[in-house]
C-alpha cells in the first residue's frame, strides 16, 4: 500500500498534478501579435439535420454585437473580473457578417465544405489508366479479380497508421480500404466480422459513414457478427445484410455509464488526498475524494449519456425503419436470442460462417468446392491509392495525428508511437509552416489531455502554423481538454456528433500520507530553507493555511489561461466562454451549438474544409501527406508491439510511463467513465492494473 499511494506514485492517477507557482510561466500578452478574428457563427452539420440548424441559428442570433476580449496579463484579468470589465469596442463585429481572416479563408459566414462522397463511374480513359497500372502493379499490390475484402473488426481501433509489423487495427486504414475498394474493379464485395469493439463512439460513426460511402458503388457488403453489443451492432447494421451463428451472444440492453470512488478506501488506510480543481464539472479528482457522485458530474454524464443512447436509437430506427419507440421498447424487453432478432428483423440471417461463406460463392458464381477468393486487411493495406486513381494531385495537403496523453518529452518506458510528445508534435508543426510543398493542414487529435504546458506550448504552435496557411482539427474519439486545448488554435474545428470534447478545467493535487506513515511506523522528516520550499515535499502534513491558499491560486491561475485562451482562440468573450468551460465535458453534437465547435463531421469532412481555405476546388484531387507514419522498431518486426504474455504487461506500461512523464498542472478529462460507452476508458491506471493482475491469474 505504500508503494501505491507514496508521492512519487501519484503520478500514476490520471488526474492529478502537482502544482507550484515558482514554476509556472510568467503571465503574457496576446501571444501572436494579430488582431483577434470576428466571432464566429455556428457551423451546421453536413447531415443538415433541421433541429440541430434551428437551434444553432437561435443560439447566433442571441449572440449578435458580443464583443472579442483578447488575452492580457493574470493582474489585468484579475481586475477586470471584479470590475466586470467589459470588451473592446473597436473588437465588435456581428456573427453574421462573413470577414476574411488573415489567411484569406472565410470565417463567420458558416458556408463549409461538406465533404460528402460522390462514387462517379470512370470514364474509358480512367479506366484504362487504372488497369494498366493494376498490370504493372508491385507483386504485394496485386489482386485476383472477383475478390472479397476481408476484415475483422475487434478490440482496439487506434487513429494513429500502423507500419505492416504492427499487430492491432488502424482507423485511417480501414476506412482507406473501404474507399479503396469502392473503386477497385477487382473487389466485388466486402466481408467483414465484428467481434467487441474497444474503441469510441466517434471512431465507429467514422467507420459506419465509410460504410454507407461505400455502399453507393453497388457493390455488397456483408457483416457476421458473433457477439453483440449496442456498438457492434449500430456498425453492422450499416451494412445491411447482418449474419450471426446461432449460438450468438447479443446483448441489445441499453447503455449505462459507471463511476467509481476510492475517497472511502484512502480513509481507511490513512491517506487524505488534498485535491485543487477549478470548475463545478471538473470531476477529475472526484474518484480521490469523494464517495459518490456529485450533483454536477451527474447533471454532465447524464447528458451526455443521453446524446449518445438518443444517436443509437435514432440512426437504427432510421436503417431499419422503424419508429424510435418500437426500438427502444424491443430493448427494454432485454431481447438476446437471435430468433427473435431475426423475427423482428434485426438481422437477416442465423447462419454459420461456412454458410455465409457458400453464399458469397453462390452470388459471385464460383463453384462450391473451390476457396473464395479473398483479401485481408493488411495485404489490402498495401495497395497504393496511386494504383486506383485516387491520389496524384499537385497540391499536397499535411495531416499530422495526435492520439493519446499529453506530455512534453517521452519517458523511458513509452513505445516511439505511445501518447503526444509536444517536442516530436512541433517539430512537425514547424516542419509544415517552413514548407511551401503543403497548401493547409489538418491536426487529427484523438486524446483526453495531458500535461498543461505541453498543450499550452502545442497551442502556440498551431497559432502560428494558422497564421502562414491553413489549419483544420479533426476530432475523433475523444479531444478534451489538452486535446480541446491543442484544437482550439485551428481555424476550423470538425467533430463527431458523438466526439467527446471540451473540458476547459485543470486540477491539481497532492497526498497527504500522515495518517499511513503513523499506522505502518514509518518517519519522514524535512529541512528546508524558504517559505514554501515543504508545499509538495512535505507529504506527511496537511497544508498549512498560507501553502493551501498558495495551492488555490496557482490553481486558479493555470484555469483563467486556459479558459482565456480558449474564449481568445473561440472568438467569445471570457464571460461567455464561462459558461461553457468549468471543466465539462460537451458531445460534438452540444459543442458545435455552443461555439465550441466548428463543423460536425468526420476526416473527409476536414480534408474538404482545408481545401475549401486553401482555394483549391472540391473536384480536384489533393495529395495527403501523412507525416506521422509509424517506424517499426525491431520489437515491432519480431512479435509486433503491444503484445504480451499477461494482461498485466500493458497497464504497467501506461503506470510506468505516467510515473516517468507526469508532472506539472494536468489539463486532461475525467477518466471515469465509459467502460461501455468507450470500451478503451481512459481510466487510473492503478485501477486497469489490480484489474489485469487479477484476469491474468
């Protein structure tokens, strides 16, 4: 228990930091010195769904003649909070009005890019083209014609590219594929297999609009899924034909969202978390010291739990069309065999995957004793876009990816492809801005934070990469706040109705072990020279009042950078940003009608609005740079990483690497939740540990 709860560990929790003011930054100005752009308008989603356009332009219209106030120094904010000081007023400028910004795109006007795929026929001469470089193709690249994609969809689904050693799937891969095999005349279908999945909900819609993309070719696309759930299901359903074996394990039950404590067992062993965190909704902390949910944290996960749970009944009534009730009623009855599935429609089919398999033979006409000729997910990986016409445009568009916690350099212990190392992310920035190759970027970030002034030093950054060209944020899973941080420096920000964003907050903590120390007979005494030398390293006390106020404010001062930045960077004034910030938690859905947000939608859609700034028109191909493509290490090449002979191994990866890595104000999102709704939960790591230890014995 010691070894657990000592201060050296507690870098292990997710949400926590420990904070001194000494080495903070001093308080700046305006970081780059441009006027501040005109507030924004919101942005509609590309599914022009009537409510969500209503409520958007209701929302802009109340905003009119508000006022831009920029960021100043920590003394002038502090006066100005109390005097309610108000905004410049040469800064003010209607939402409605449609005005340059200083890279010559539009802001304010709302007319972005939609994105949306349009499957074209080739005309003879592309065609041609692309056969005769199938013809030339290299060995790898080759393709028997009449083949099925084959993939199978389980476990982790990561937004970074994988190398050919790599085990685990890849996002941008599958989807590639997907759009490969749209236009690939050798592909006559697609075969896929869903076993549960341990990813976001914004990472499945992304998958599932793949789907539905590559559904407009008219060619088939199977799905067999074996054991369901509510994730699984709302992807497979997408396909249209859905087949499970009869012994199928279903579990359409609804959704549910768990948070858990530890302020009862610290208590009993003698440890007193003592715990800073600005904002109401701020719930990272809550599992140090509290027992049970707080009014504020249920108020946020209930609606976003309703975001999500809403989303799920309304696209599947829509597939199978059926009234939103009749869904959620045959839920309710807690439904799980597969014959009543198949009564009412859920799927088409109950069959083995042998049967499946003689049907596809049958439909594509090869004879019953003869294989299928199938291609899996990484040979299909392989295949260029060049080859199929897809790519091959002059102008180049860079995509830099950003998936996991934040720090500021790599520790010892993390993998070459783990987590957002900001030296590794600006080197890449700047690489991007000193370049004339690339036309804009699109910053692709999937992460619930990290270290503060790692997000603090990526965010200046990207400002000044925005500057020069350019830049869109794409969200996927999850980019709150050092991941909101970072994406609130692009000129546009995309998101998934169901990407998990926001979370303007900080928190900050220490271990007062006093009461353990006494209990297992240990002493630890202190000599210092300074007031405030013992604030962090006396963890055998409780703070004294003046280091608990010193705590407070150093706190509160980190929170008023963030949530000024973010009001800076979001067009808002620091009042409006307020009520929006105070450490909750939006889905992309809330975020886009509350200014958070730009645009809903996915990759595509980013990609589009890059162009669509970049002047370059929508019909004409681009070149994708993907600088973030993964160099196998030799661990890769002879087992693939990320494998291991017990559960334990990975979770006591992640502790080692927070142990190495953390320190410093956290900016990083609540890692309570979502066992069911994530399945990957951002969860403490000492928590995934007992858990690993225990499956693996």
């Amino acid at each position: 228990m010691l070894k657990l709860f000592s201060p050296s560990h507690f870098n292990s929790f997710h949400h926590r930091a420990n904070l001194l003011s000494s080495f903070l930054p001093k308080p700046s100005h305006l970081p780059i010195p441009i006027p501040p752009p005109p507030l924004r308008s919101l942005i509609h989603s590309h599914q022009s769904i009537p409510p969500r356009r209503t409520r958007a332009q209701c929302l802009a219209k109340s905003r009119r003649n508000l006022s831009v106030r920029a960021l100043e120094s920590s003394a002038s904010e502090t006066k100005k909070d109390k005097d309610g000081g108000g905004a410049d007023s040469d800064s003010e400028t209607e939402l409605g009005k449609s005005v340059d910004d200083n890279n010559g795109s539009v802001r304010g006007n709302g007319d972005y890019a939609d994105g949306e795929f349009v499957f074209q026929e080739r005309d003879g001469w592309k065609s041609f083209v692309v056969k005769l470089r199938m013809l030339f193709a290299l060995p790898w690249e080759r393709v028997r014609k009449g083949s099925v994609l084959s993939m199978k969809l389980r476990g982790k689904i990561s937004d970074q590219l994988k190398s050919r050693f790599s085990s685990g799937l890849s996002l941008p891969q599958i989807c590639e594929n997907l759009i490969k095999a749209t236009c690939d005349p050798r592909i006559s279908g697609v075969y896929l297999q869903i076993d549960p999945l341990s990813c976001g909900w914004g990472k499945v819609e992304e998958i599932r609009r793949h789907i539905l993309d590559y559904k407009k070719s008219g060619k088939f696309i199977v799905a067999y899924v074996p054991a369901c759930g509510e994730k699984e299901y709302y992807l497979a359903s997408a396909c249209g034909e859905l087949y499970a074996p009869p012994g199928a394990y279903y579990s359409l039950f609804g959704l549910s969202i768990q948070a858990s404590f530890l302020g009862g067992v610290l208590e009993k062993v003698g440890v007193e978390p003592q715990v800073q965190r600005i904002g109401k909704y701020k719930s990272a902390g809550d599992q140090l010291t509290r027992k049970s949910m707080s009014k504020e944290n249920c108020e946020m996960l209930t609606a976003i739990l309703d975001n999500i749970y809403g989303n799920w009944l309304d696209k599947v009534s829509e597939g199978q069309g059926k009234k939103r009730e009749d869904i959620e009623n045959f839920i309710n009855e807690g439904i799980y065999q597969v014959e009543r599935l198949k009564e009412n429609g859920w799927i088409k089919d109950i069959l083995y995957e042998d049967e499946i398999i003689d049907r596809l033979k049958e439909r594509l006409g090869h004879a019953k004793e003869k294989s299928l000729p199938m291609v899996d997910y990484k040979k299909y990986a392989r295949v260029r876009n060049w080859t199929l016409g897809l790519t091959g445009g002059k102008d180049q568009i860079a995509v830099i990816r950003a998936s996991g916690s934040i720090s500021r350099i790599r520790g010892p212990f993390s993998a070459a492809s783990s987590g957002i190392t900001s030296e590794e992310f600006i080197e890449k920035i700047r690489s991007v801005r000193d370049s004339k190759r690339y036309k804009a970027a699109v910053i692709r970030i999937d992460s619930p934070g990290g270290d503060a002034l790692a997000s603090d030093l990526m965010w200046r950054e990207i400002r000044l990469l925005a500057a020069s060209k350019p830049v869109v944020a794409s969200m996927a899973d999850v980019a709150a706040s050092g991941g909101y941080y970072m994406a609130m420096a692009a000129g546009c920000i995309v998101a998934e109705d169901l990407t998990l964003t926001g979370s303007i907050g900080v928190v900050t903590a220490k271990l007062n072990l006093g009461k353990l120390y006494e209990r297992i007979g240990f002493n630890k005494e202190n000599i210092s020279r300074g007031r405030y030398a013992e604030l962090l390293a006396a963890d055998q006390r409780p703070f004294r009042p003046d280091e608990a106020e010193l705590f407070r404010k150093s706190a509160e001062h980190a929170y008023r950078q963030f949530r000024d930045k973010a009001a800076f960077s979001r067009s808002m004034t620091v009042e409006q940003m307020e009520k929006f910030a105070q450490g909750r938690v939006w889905t992309g859905k809330d975020a886009a009608s509350r200014g958070l947000v730009d645009a809903l939608g996915g990759f595509s859609r980013a990609v589009a609005i890059a162009k669509q700034k970049a002047n370059i028109p929508q019909d004409k191909q681009v070149t994708i740079v993907e600088l973030s493509r993964p160099s196998p290490t030799l661990a890769e090449i002879l087992s693939g990483i990320g494998t291991s002979i017990v559960g334990l191994d990975r979770s006591m990866k992640e502790l080692l690497q927070e142990l190495t890595t953390s320190d410093g104000v956290q900016a990083r999102m609540d890692g309570i939740m979502f066992e069911k709704l994530e399945g990957e939960s951002y969860n403490n790591p000492i928590l995934s540990l007992l858990k690993d230890y225990i499956v693996s014995i």
